[in-house]
C-alpha cells in the first residue's frame, strides 16, 4: 500500500510540473473544449435526472449512484475553474453556462416526470417527508462542495481517476435538482426551498474550490 501511495504521489507531482510547463493555449484549449455542451451530455443530463428522481421515490440507492455515473457535468466545471484562474472570462463564462444548462436539464427533466407520476402516485407524503428530511441544507453542504471542486481540478491535473471524481461531484448536484423537481411538481414548497438551498451551496462550494485548487497547484509547483 505503501508503494502504491508513492507511485502516485510521484505521478501526481509530475503531472502538476508537467501542467506548469505545458504551453498556456493547451491549457486553455483544453478548457475551451471542454466548456461546450453537445447533444449527447444534453441528453445524459436529462436521462440523470429521471433516474435520480425515481431513486428518490423508490429510495433505491442503485438508482441514485446510476444517475451520478450518467451526469456530465465534471467538464463545464474544470472549464470555469480554468477560465478564472487564468483570467480568460470567455472560457469560464461557457464553462458556467453549459453546467447551468445541464442542471436545468435535469430540473425540468426530474420535473416533467415528477408531474407525471403525480398523478399515478398515491399518498406521496412518505415520498416527500423522506425527501424533505433527505435534503435539508446545512453549512456542510459547502465544506463538501469545496473539498470536491478540489478533487475536480486535482482529478483534472493528474489524470487520476476522473471518472470516480464525477461521480462524486454528480452526487453533489443531480440528486438535490431530482428533489427540487418533485417538490415544484407536488408544489411542496419547504422540500423545493431545501432542496435548492442544498444544490446552490454545493454548487458554489464545487466553482470555489476547484478554482482555488487550480490558483494554488499552478502558482506553487
């Protein structure tokens, strides 16, 4: 075990120099080409919010974490962080954008067959006690958002296990907008105030750490 930390300490070490020596239109053609939205993330988006929604309402942790590996929104991410700790706005503009594209198309996805399924769903109030006790906000909802915008950019630096860190980052956003969704379809207003408290804090604590760890990895290696 031992062993293999070194490995990948050294490894990390060398990507971070790597990053520092790579010439500054790389980097930023990386970011630019991964701040884009294509019809396919569209579509995983809105595909991930369903699945989440239908974890919520069966409480099936299956459901949830296969919505989380669906979720494309770990680039969008990067790109933003990219975009400001370079200074380039246009390329954290598009990165913000297009992960506010793909939240949205997880809101009105989970929402839509929220509405649905109302209307099939008798006696929802276990479902949205559950979800109202599931996702009430707390302050550590931007300690954790912080500590994994951080894995973003460290996932993003080293090439270690980016498919693991989205996962960890969807599990941040697309489960909160899945809530969100059925508490607008059933009008439960304390569940769509909670849930959405929940999701913007996570949200601002992913955009805030992944930046700061991008400044420091950059400045100090």
């Amino acid at each position: 075990m031992g062993a293999s930390r070194r490995v990948l300490s050294r490894r990390f070490l060398r990507s971070v120099r790597i990053l520092r020596g790579r010439p500054l239109e790389e980097v930023l053609d990386e970011a630019n080409d991964r701040s884009s939205v294509d019809l396919l993330q569209a579509l995983l988006a809105a595909i991930a919010g369903v699945v989440a929604l239908a974890g919520i309402i069966t409480g099936s942790m299956i459901l949830l974490v296969g919505a989380m590996l669906l979720s494309p929104i770990l680039s969008p991410i990067y790109s933003a962080a990219v975009g400001l700790s370079f200074g380039r706005l246009e390329i954290a503009v598009r990165g913000g954008f297009s992960l506010l594209i793909l939240t949205f198309l997880a809101l009105a996805s989970s929402t839509t067959a929220a509405a649905i399924v109302s209307v099939f769903l008798p006696g929802p109030d276990a479902v949205l006690e559950a979800a109202r006790q599931a996702y009430t906000p707390h302050y550590i909802d931007l300690i954790i958002g912080l500590a994994l915008g951080a894995a973003v950019s460290l996932a993003a630096v080293a090439r270690l296990n980016e498919p693991l860190i989205g996962v960890a980052v969807a599990a941040a956003l697309i489960p909160p907008l899945a809530a969100l969704g059925l508490g607008l379809a059933f009008l439960d207003y304390e569940l769509s105030l909670g849930s959405l408290a929940k999701a913007s804090a996570n949200m601002a604590g992913l955009l805030a750490g992944s930046t700061l760890t991008f400044n420091i990895l950059r400045r100090l290696l």
